[in-house]
C-alpha cells in the first residue's frame, strides 16, 4: 500500500523528510545530465528531480526513458522551494513500473482537451478523439478534477437526506409503464414480454411511501431524447425524494435545501479545485447561502413575451426559453403551478384552480435550466383513475400505483433532481459530459 500522498507533500506535511510516492508521469523535460519528472497520484501532481551524478547512469537512464502515464515509485527528499509548484523531490531511486511502449504512447494531449466536439462546438473533452479514448481522458487534470467534485455532490446529497431521517430505497431498472413520455422510453426484450429502461423511481417509491413515508434514492434513469445540448444525457444519475403528509412547498424546501448543501459542500471540500476551473467562488457561495425565489409559470409566461418569445400559454417550457428566462437570475428560481394540460396525471390539480397543478421546477442561473422537477401526487383513487382516463393511458401497466390510493392513500409529494446537471452547473462545465465518467448520448455508446 501507499505510505505518502502527493497531496500531503505538497501541503508541507513531510518537509525534509525522505518519503516514496507511487504514481504516473504527467508531464517530462530535462536534459543528457538532469530530468524533471512530474509524477501525479490522485491527490496532485509534484515535480520529481532526476540528477544523473546521483542516480547513477543505469537508473538515470531508467528515470530518463519514461513516457508520459508510466507508472512508477520514486523516493528521495522532499524539498521546500519558492517556486511555484512550492515543493520537489530530490529523487534517490527510481522503479518503473508499468512502461509505456514508445510506439504506442499516451494519445491525450493538451491540444486535446479543448476542441472542437462532435456537434461542431467548442468544450473540453468533447471531440471524437478523446471520446474514442475516454477511458484514457479521465486520468487527464481537469477530468479528475470533475469527478472529484461529483463524489462531492453524491456525498452531499446521502448527508443532506440521512441527516434528516430519510431512509434510502431501491426501485427496479426493469419497468412495465412510463412515468414520462413513452416516446423517450427505451424498450427492451425481456424474455417473452416488452420491458423499458426505468425513467424515474416516482411510481416505484410512492408504493413504498406509506410503509417508509420519507425516503429518497440516488440511482441511473434513462430517457431516449435525441437531444444534442449541453445539458443532455440517455443515461444519467437522478436524485429522488418522496414524502407523505408533504405539500409542494414543503418539497420545495427540502429541493432547496439539498441543492444548497451541495453548493455549500463542494465549497468546503473542493475550493482549490474550483480556482484551478476559474469558478467564480462567490457565485457559489451565493448560491448556497441565500434563499431560492419562487415565480408562478404565468408570470414566467408575461416575462418571455415581454421579451418576445414566441411562447403561448399552456406550453412546456423547453430548454432556449428557460436561458433565457434566467438570464438576469443570480440564484436559482422555483417556477410553480404549470397548467393541467402541460403534465403528466401523476401531478395533483390545484384544489383553487382546476386548470393548474400543484408542481414545480428549480431552475440554475448561468444557462444551465431545470436541475429539479416535482410536486404533489395525484393521491385519491378516484382522482388518479380520473387523470388516467382522460389522458387515455391504460390502467393496468399502472394497477399497482393506483392500488396504493385503493389501501389507505395520502397526501404526498416528491422531486427528482439531476445529479449531472447539478454538478455541471457547479464546476462551470462547458458539457454534461464532463462531470460523468462515460458519458451517454444519442449518439455514443463507447467505450
């Protein structure tokens, strides 16, 4: 196992002391008598000073010979310098590990990691060749730093709701019915019969909602959208919640919150890795401190035509009008009551204004939209059969939803929040893509 970490050195842990780094070479240059190595572990990377009067021709050579993502361990001292990298390693031995062919060396570059992608933009990590080789991309500085501030989120989001007595739940993948569109459903054989990828756990937790009355989950949903944004995934990780005795607002608070305590988490775990993305850290700060104003979809409506959009009312908002109704916005919004005609049966009818729904989206500023979709369920068995007929959806895919308004229904309410998009939004990513390991789209399955 490992005795040092990069990370420790470079923050004066092991001063003058003689320590053994085991990790990657990430960046090499030097000349026929000294060489500078920059090894990388998964905690920073530290410049490892190769001296040949020292090292002895044989091991000199050796320390010389590796290619950018050899695999190594190097001891020596560690050295305080007033450079800027701050501290080095005065290197004593040298064993590689893992070589890297010189025929066939690492293929990600640094002209690599921003460049033209597949759709003809401009972001990082998005052009066909580092997607080929994304499996190699993820060692590459700003991958990393991506996917640290994602185990952040997750973590944030596990404390947020166990710290306030939410029980986790498990719903299938495998799924008979839809929760939205059927058109975004991917269908898969499943031995005799029709099944489809789950898009969300909603029909599943609200069985379980009366035996656990909170709970929430954070598992992979999958939406066959052939959507080419920069907020688009066919495979991404949702956040759900679900409460009895909870009303739309309640929710909204538990939305806010969570979302809040993720902005206030990455801050406090991962602030050096947002300065190395140029993120505005007051902008986070600000969104994990002040409170998140709520705005009724007509009045979103009055705006957008205010600006002339072309937008009427009883449309869903799709992504280019919710940029730019949160153009102006420097915290997150709630928008609330969409009209009946614009959702699902599942959402419940305002008891004031039968052409409304008690629901509700939490839109991020800075153009990156929705992070959150919810509100309260359709709770009486005679209202959900109601909603069911009228949009003429068949009842027994659902049978099993509608039984747990048949045995003792409540009132109750839920959201759904997009892992990604959260974190995208948070670190300032250029794509969706960037804050998931591999990532899935329209038009990528690989690696």
């Amino acid at each position: 196992m490992k005795s040092h970490w990069v990370g420790d050195v470079l923050a004066g842990a092991h001063d003058g002391e003689t320590v053994e780094l085991k990790g990657w070479v990430h960046r090499a240059r030097g000349n026929n008598n000294i060489h500078f190595l920059s090894i990388r572990d998964s905690t920073g990377n530290i410049q490892c000073v190769g001296k040949k009067n020292i090292l002895g021709e044989e091991i000199f050579d050796a320390f010389r010979s590796a290619l950018i993502e050899s695999s190594m361990i190097v001891s020596g001292e560690v050295v305080a310098t007033d450079r800027e990298h701050g501290h080095e390693i005065q290197v004593s031995s040298v064993e590689i590990v893992g070589p890297v062919d010189s025929t066939r060396p690492f293929p990600i570059g640094e002209s690599d990691m921003l460049d033209v992608d597949e759709d003809g933009e401009m972001t990082y990590g998005g052009s066909k060749h580092t997607l080929d080789h994304r499996h190699l991309y993820l060692r590459t500085t700003r991958a990393t730093t991506m996917l640290k501030l994602r185990s952040s989120a997750f973590g944030a989001i596990h404390d947020y709701f166990r710290s306030r007595d939410f029980i986790e739940y498990q719903a299938p993948n495998f799924v008979a019915g839809a929760v939205e569109g059927g058109s975004t459903l991917f269908e898969v054989p499943y031995f005799e019969k029709t099944a489809y990828l789950t898009q969300s756990w909603q029909l599943y937790a609200e069985a379980a909602m009366p035996a656990l009355e909170r709970l929430y989950t954070i598992a992979p949903s999958f939406r066959a959208e052939k959507s080419r944004t920069r907020r688009h995934l066919t495979e991404f990780w949702h956040a759900e919640m679900e409460m009895a005795w909870a009303s739309n607002d309640e929710i909204m608070g538990h939305g806010e919150g969570v979302v809040r305590h993720i902005a206030r988490t990455m801050l406090d775990e991962h602030e050096q890795e947002l300065t190395s993305l140029d993120r505005d850290l007051e902008a986070i700060a600000s969104y994990a401190d002040n409170p998140y104003p709520r705005m009724r979809y007509d009045e979103a409506i009055e705006r957008l035509q205010a600006l002339k959009v072309d937008v009427e009312w009883g449309q869903d908002l799709d992504y280019s009008k919710e940029k730019i109704l949160t153009q102006d916005f420097d915290v997150p919004h709630f928008l609330t009551h969409y009209p009946k005609v614009a959702k699902p049966f599942y959402h419940r009818v305002d008891p004031d204004d039968g052409n409304y729904v008690l629901c509700h989206d939490l839109l991020a500023p800075e153009g990156y939209g929705e992070i959150i979709g919810g509100g309260e369920r359709t709770w009486s068995e005679q209202e959900i059969l109601e909603r069911i007929d009228e949009e003429g959806t068949p009842r027994e895919p659902y049978q099993f939803y509608i039984d747990v308004r048949s045995y003792g229904g409540v009132p109750h309410a839920g959201f759904g929040l997009g892992v990604d998009r959260v974190v995208s939004w948070l670190a300032g990513a250029s794509h969706i893509r960037e804050v998931i390991p591999f990532p899935r789209t329209s038009r990528r399955v690989t690696p």
